[in-house]
C-alpha cells in the first residue's frame, strides 16, 4: 500500500496510535471492531445500468455496471459472464499514476471479484440468452477517487449495493428486468497491528500494520471468499477472531446498506 | 457531425427537445472540495455531465525531461469511467482523450502564472463520471475553479462553453442529442476578464454569419458561467466564516 505524500508515517502518530490501541481504542475514537461511518448514494450514474457512490469515511468510489450483450466462454456456454475492474485513479492519491494496473489495484480487483464471484451473487445462468451464443456480460467498472484505506470493503458494498438496483434488457426492444440476484455477500477487512485486530483500517492503519485479511461472508453466515495480504502472519486463533468479526460487523454492514432492498 | 434524424429537435415554438430557447444553458452547479487528498477539487454538473476534477501541485516535475526550466508545466489528464457512456468504454487513454487533454493542457496554461513555479508541475486530474455532451469545456470550466481552490496563482478564470447548429438554427450549450444529429459543433473557452480565446475547436458546417452569431451566444454565456464559478469559490469561504466545514 502506498505511504502518504512524503513516504513515512511519522514515528510520533506511530507511537500514538499504538498506545491508544492498548485503551482498547483507536486514533480516531473508534473501537477495534467499529466501522468508519458508511454514506451511499445508489444510482449515482443514472446513465449505467446500475450505480453507486460510497463514502467509507474519507475514502471514495464510485461503482458503475453496464450490462451489455456478448458471446459466453467456450467452457460455460450457459453462463452469463461478469468482470470486474478497479481503477485506482491518479486523482485519489499524490503517489498514484495513470497507467495501467500495478500489482496492488490488480490484487483489490480480483479480491473483490471473487468475493461477488464466489458468493454467486448474480444468477449467471439466468444471464443466459442462447446457450453457446448469445449471454449478458456484468462490467463492474469501479473509479476509486479518493484514497483513505480500506478500498476492498468500499468497493464490495458498493457493487453490493448497484447491483441490488440494476437492470438490464435482455432484448433491446424488450422491457428491463432487475439483474437476477441470489445473496448479498459483505467484506469486512481487518488488519493487526501489534496483536491487536481492527477492522476497516484507515490510510495509517494500513501503514502501519504488517498483516491484512478479507473475509467475505453471505447472510447465510458462510464464508465465500478469504484474502490475506502483506508480509505479516496470523495465528490459527486470530484467523478464527477474524471470522468472527467478519461475521458480526458484515451483518452490521448488510443491515445499513440494504435494509430497505431486502 | 451525426446522422440526420426523424425527431425533431427543435418544435414549432423554437423551443429545443429539453424545453429551452435557444441561448439557454443547461442547469449548472460546481462544487469545491470534494475531495480530500487533493491539493484542490471541484466537481460539476452540467446538464448531465457530472464531472470531478483534482489538482495536485505544483511539485517536482516528473520524469525529469518534461521539466521546463521556466515554468510549470501543466498535465492535465481527461479521463472518461467505463460506465460514463451509453455503450461501455474501455477503459484508458484513447485517442479523443489524449487531444482533450491536451487542449485543456494549453488552455489552462495561458490563465496559471506557470513562470512562478519553474521546473515543477501541476497535474490536473479529470474523471468524466457521467457524459452528456460539452464534457471538455465543462471539464475546463470546473479545472479552472479546481485550480484556484488549490491556491495556484491565476491570472484570470478559464470558462467555456459549446454552441452549434441544430435544424439550420444556432443553438446554444448542445444538449447529447444535439451534438449527435446536429450540424455543428464549436466548442470554445476565453479568459474570463480579457476575453482571449484559450480553446477553440470546431467540426460540421456553419456560415461565417453563423459563426459570428454562435461566438456572441458562447460569450454572453460565459459571464454567466462564471458567475457559477465564482459562487462556487465564495461559498467555500463564506462556509469557513460561518464557524467550519459543513
């Protein structure tokens, strides 16, 4: 992950966020398990199929779906297709170039792809026109424009979020259905700093740690997709923390975001 | 410029598809600060156009050739999202995308003290979320305000606007379906105070009369443009003054 503008958090604001984490608390007031506060704006873009603009504290994206009509894969000729792209764009951060993807924006797409992915989400079969020829293709195309951490969570609920109102026409003289939708997967990522776990780290916390981990989880309570990232470890007692509290603040999430859709 | 069309775009009354006469601009709002991290951001909208523009700089020009011992160079960098348009666009540079930002380049240029700021540059990062025709001159149009919300020392405001020729008639600000099946198109920015022309680009067909006429509407619309701009600014400060941020 990338550092502030000058490349190193300053040995002061380390000092104090790890003291403050031994209070139980972190450096902006919230507890260890506590989200930052979840603002989304659906059908932001009403120009896509679906759309949403989501502030997760100062952190921003905005996802957009175009649903368009295409060839399958030779080997799932049933299967509607969807793809997922995240760009991280120059305007989100001082350090970040225009250009293709580096590594990190790859590793961000493809965790949060599978998370939709694996979840199966989208019922692809029903994205399917005639078998071996003709099926619907999901883009999820997601701008992130404004860098405070965290970016894997924002873009989940927020592809959550457009895809729980998007519509597409099987048949462009026909009428619009609603995207065929089986669950609501929610990720919750956490990192450790010290031996301590939080969830939804902000830009520093990222920083600071050494260990992250996304755990992505349907309202069926099971897991769909796990993640772990950076150099550090996690102790077989910490992953099982980690689950737990995917379980517990994903609820929360689900609850916020779609507690009128569902 | 389009393919003719069986609608019409322009009824009995004069009045467009949209409701409008024809100098009549689409709702306007720019907004500063939208974002955190940038040294200065503003986003409009314009009709439909929904556009976020960042500024960072001036800082160390990079890679080093670029840098131009005299004065800062501006980067600006016109960018449209995947799902910006009807038909998915690819995402990255293309070649449209690279002369928008290029003219935008040149046009801000001649409004920033650049020679205050040698060897540095200023990057002007620009995300079409939403197209709907006039997105370069309203991305300039909003740069401009991004600019001076990062505290760059400006000689002068860049405000643009489109008009161009729809049913054999000069329309002002073409709306989407305007600028598909209409006959022209002139994109245009000045400097605000001076009224020098920093972008101006043209395609489809109009008569020097037309022409003329189509210059007179963009230039009586840019003072209400910048209006919007200025309001734009005023109200930040005017926040601030009122105890804080909102």
């Amino acid at each position: 992950m990338p550092k502030d503008a000058s490349g190193v958090l300053s040995e002061i604001k380390r000092s104090f966020i790890q003291e403050k984490l031994k209070s139980g608390f972190r450096e902006d007031g919230r507890k260890l398990d506590e989200m930052r506060k979840i603002t989304i704006d659906e059908n932001y873009v009403p120009r896509a199929q679906g759309s949403a603009f989501v502030q997760l504290g100062k952190t921003k994206v905005i996802v957009g779906i175009k649903i368009e009509s295409g060839a399958p894969f030779p080997d799932t000729p049933n299967l509607g297709v969807m793809t997922t792209n995240v760009e991280m764009l120059p305007m989100a951060f001082p350090t970040f170039e225009p250009g293709p993807p580096n590594e990190d924006s790859i590793e961000i797409a493809r965790v949060v792809d599978r998370g939709i992915r694996e979840s199966k989400m989208i019922d692809l079969e029903k994205l399917c026109i005639e078998p071996g020829k003709k099926v619907m293709i999901v883009f999820i195309d997601i701008d992130v424009i404004d860098f405070d951490g965290n970016i894997i969570d924002a873009c989940t609920m927020g592809v959550v979020k457009a895809l729980s109102f998007a519509r597409y026409k099987p048949d462009p003289e026909g009428d619009e259905l609603p995207v065929p939708i089986n669950n609501h997967p929610i990720s919750v990522t956490m990192v450790k700093i010290g031996n301590e776990i939080l969830c939804d780290p902000n830009l520093e916390e990222e920083q600071m740690s050494n260990a992250r981990i996304t755990v992505t989880m349907t309202e069926d309570g099971k897991i769909r997709a796990m993640q772990k990232g950076n150099i550090g470890s996690f102790t077989l007692g910490q992953i099982n923390e980690v689950i737990q509290m995917s379980e517990r603040v994903g609820n929360g999430i689900r609850e916020q975001i779609l507690g009128e859709v569902r | 410029m389009g393919t003719p069309s069986d609608k019409k775009l322009i009824d009995e009354n004069g009045l467009r598809l949209d409701g409008r006469g024809p100098d009549e601009l689409r709702p306007i709002r720019i907004r500063t600060d939208v974002l955190e991290r940038a040294d200065g951001s503003a986003m409009i909208e314009w009709g439909g156009n929904k556009i976020i523009v960042a500024v960072y700089g001036p800082r160390e020009a990079y890679p080093k050739h670029t840098q131009d011992i005299e004065r800062a160079v501006i980067k600006a960098r016109y960018n449209m999202a995947a799902f910006s348009v009807d038909e998915r666009k690819r995402p990255g540079p293309d070649r449209r995308s690279v002369e928008i930002s290029k003219v935008i380049s040149e046009a801000l240029t001649a409004a920033v003290m650049v020679e205050q700021f040698p060897r540095t540059q200023i990057d002007v990062f620009i995300e079409v979320v939403q197209a709907d025709a006039g997105t370069r001159i309203a991305s300039l149009t909003a740069a401009s305000v991004a600019l001076a919300n990062a505290g760059i020392p400006m000689k002068d405001f860049v405000v643009g606007c489109t008009a161009g020729r729809v049913e054999g008639k000069v329309v002002l600000d073409l709306s989407k379906e305007e600028d598909n099946f209409g006959q022209a198109d002139l994109p245009m920015a000045v400097l605000q105070k001076s009224g020098e022309v920093v972008l101006i680009q043209m395609d489809g067909e109009l008569s020097k009369e037309e022409f003329d006429s189509a210059v007179a509407m963009i230039m009586d619309a840019t003072k209400r443009i910048h209006e919007i701009q200025r309001n734009a600014l005023v109200e930040k400060y005017q926040n601030i003054e009122a105890g804080g941020e909102e």
